[in-house]
C-alpha cells in the first residue's frame, strides 16, 4: 500500500498545506508504501526532493510490521505488539486476514485453514466469514476486512509519524493472483481504515519498477524480465518487458495459498519438532531457478522484502500531480483472472 502526499517548498525551506489540505514540515515527501497480508513489505516514502525512495521503519526499529491484532481484557495491540503477547493469548491474536478476506466460509481453502488458526473463525448470514474474538469482558465480531483495517490503520500512522502530517491517498500492492473480489474487498478495508485507496496494483509489476529503476542504465532496447515472488503466503510469476521506459506485463499466474508458510504448515504436519520458513530469500529456492535458467544469475542487488514497497511507492508519486522529479514510467499490466458476467 502506498500512502500519497503532496507537498510544495517555501522559500523558508518548510513544506507548505498543498491543495488536498495537509501540512508537513518537512522536506518535500510525495508518498509512502505500506501492505498487509502474510509477509507484508515494508513502509516506503518517495522523497521528492531527493528523487529517491526512503524504506520507513516502525516505532519498533523495525522495516517489516507484522499484520497481527490482539485483543485484551484492556486494549488492542497491532503489529509487533501484538506478534510479541500472541504465545499468551492466541486465541485472541488475529493473524492470516489476508487469507480470509473476498473469499467465503464455505470455500474449501477457508476451512482448510481454519483448522490450523487458533482463534474462532464462523459464518454469518451470507457465508461471509466471521472473526469471534474476546475483547474488555465481552465476544466481539469481525469481518477480515475490519481487522485488515486495522493493520492499515497501523501502517498509515507509521507513515504520517515519519511525514509530520495526515495521509489519505494510497496505492495498495495485492498478489497479482488475487481475485476480483479479493481487490474489492481489499479496497473495503481500506475504506473503513478512512484511506482512499487511488490504485490496487500488482506486486511483481510493483517488484519489476524497482528493478527497472536499478537497472536503468543497462536497459537498452527491449528487455525481458521474469518476477518470482515467493512470500510468506503467496506466489506469483510474472512476464514482463521493459522498454523505453514503457513496463509491459505479458503474462501472470501464481497460487495465493503457496508460500512459506504453507511450507511451514506441511512439514509440522509431518515432523512436529522441525518448522522451516522457506521464501524465496532461501538457498534452495535460488538454487533451483538458478539451475532451470540454464545458469542464469539472479538479481540480487534489490532487498526482495523491499522491492514491492519501492516500486509501489515509485507508482504513487506518478500519480501525483504535483511530485515532478520521479522517472517517466508507464505501467501496462494484465488482467490475471479470467472475466465472466452473468
């Protein structure tokens, strides 16, 4: 997710109220990027002066925020806090919304899951699945949307705490596998968190800006760029070209339920005592496309846990009408699902 600011310089050297009405000051910052979902990448700002993107850590010291929200007898936690109480109190520490949210009670994936979640996951009314959690004394209901929300309320704080000033825009990274209703209830999360979410975008295309920002001087004529994103929860595989600055997505397919922690979740099935989280940080793994690309290096000068939030946040300040020092992209993406009416 990428959180957009606009902000314009006096001659003082402070950044004044642009046109949306917020104040920062500060340096000229145009956005920030931040995600949810299983291994969620970072929080990211583009400095507009600077032309560069900034990685944000959290009040923690921490890049990586984790999505999880606990609920006490006292207060609600999100984030590391919430990561760190969750041993004690695990019926009440919501992690994995992402794999609830846009889908039904019904589908297969849910109750699979739900067998491995420690918390209470039912039905409503319309099959919509429900988080029932205990919270100051009393049951509380939730939809994933709501606890997403919650998350991204979180990551929207860490972003205004480093800009001095409120944010409202955001560009928002899914898996590019993700389903219709998946982005819409995406979208709804964000709604409730009071974000206005500008874009949902793809985040092997949002992978392939960094890399192309990167490699901008070895990039002449048309080049070929495969993304392999194996996170904690999801893969995807995208195609793309780059070409005079024109990022082109030719084709995408990925699982949301392949990642590392459905490795995780095999192998406890089978040796209790010995968990492994495998992505695509792990040797294995780059040993195998190393060898089924003939040899092939694989880039390694972009953070893989960065790379996400940067171009994310490459494509907010490109949205923005008043950021003028970011590269001159254009993004041609592709529809991953097959689209039916009825």
């Amino acid at each position: 997710m990428c959180f957009l600011r606009n902000l314009h310089k006096t001659s003082a050297g402070k950044a004044k109220t642009s046109t949306n009405g917020w104040t920062c000051y500060k340096e000229s910052w145009s956005c920030a990027q931040a995600s949810w979902g299983l291994a969620p990448p970072p929080v990211a700002v583009w400095l507009e002066q600077h032309s560069r993107v900034e990685i944000i850590h959290n009040d923690q010291g921490n890049k990586i925020t984790p999505s999880c929200v606990a609920f006490t007898e006292n207060q609600r936690f999100v984030g590391d806090a919430a990561k760190n109480q969750a041993a004690a109190n695990s019926q009440n520490t919501v992690f994995d919304a992402k794999r609830l949210i846009g889908w039904k009670f019904s589908d297969l994936v849910v109750q699979d899951d739900g067998l491995l979640w420690p918390f209470k996951v039912t039905a409503d009314v319309n099959d919509k699945p429900i988080i029932t959690v205990k919270y100051k004394g009393q049951e509380k209901q939730l939809c994933a949307e709501e606890v997403s929300s919650m998350v991204l309320t979180k990551m929207r704080e860490i972003a205004e705490a480093y800009l001095e000033s409120p944010v409202k825009n955001v560009v928002v990274t899914v898996p590019a596998y993700f389903s219709d209703s998946q982005r819409k209830a995406t979208i709804d999360a964000g709604a409730i968190a009071g974000i206005n979410v500008i874009r949902v975008m793809n985040e092997p295309t949002a992978a392939t800006v960094a890399y192309g920002l990167d490699k901008r001087a070895d990039c002449v004529g048309e080049r070929n760029i495969l993304v392999f994103d194996l996170g904690g929860g999801t893969f995807d595989l995208s195609i793309l070209t780059i070409k005079d600055n024109v990022f082109q997505v030719k084709a995408t397919a990925g699982n949301t339920h392949f990642g590392g922690e459905d490795f995780d979740n095999t192998l406890a099935k089978r040796i209790l005592s010995f968990l492994v989280v495998a992505t695509i940080e792990d040797p294995k793994v780059q040993q195998l496309l190393h060898d089924f690309f003939n040899g092939k290096e694989l880039c390694k000068s972009i953070n893989p846990d960065e790379a996400v939030a940067y171009g994310a946040a490459v494509q907010a300040a490109l949205l923005s009408e008043d950021v003028k020092n970011v590269p001159n992209l254009v993004l041609q993406d592709v529809t991953p699902l097959s689209l039916g009416r009825k």
